[in-house]
C-alpha cells in the first residue's frame, strides 16, 4: 500500500485535532480561537513546503 503523502498526514492530524477540541470541556470562544490559530499555521506551514517543493523540484 503507498504511503500517504505529507499533505495526507497533516489533513489526518487535523481532523485528530478536531476531533479532539470537540471533546474538550473548555468554552467556544477560547476552542475557536486556538483552531483558528492552528489551522492557519499549518495553512503557512503547507506552503512553505510547497515553495520548497517548487524551488527544489
């Protein structure tokens, strides 16, 4: 079986992710706020690796 690409893997680690906030008892706002900042992390960190893919391919 291939093994799954890294953008794979990072969309995986997100819906972990998620799943696991929803389970969380904290407020909304707070769970909101820190999804929101990840998820635009790793938005930067996908196109890092994309421009190093692009520079080096």
């Amino acid at each position: 079986m291939a093994e799954a690409s890294p953008t794979d893997r990072i969309d995986a680690a997100l819906a972990r992710i998620e799943r696991a906030v929803q389970s969380r008892d904290r407020s909304a706002a707070d769970l909101r706020q820190r999804h929101d900042a990840l998820r635009e992390r790793v938005g930067e960190a996908i196109a890092a690796l994309d421009a190093l893919g692009a520079k080096n391919g």
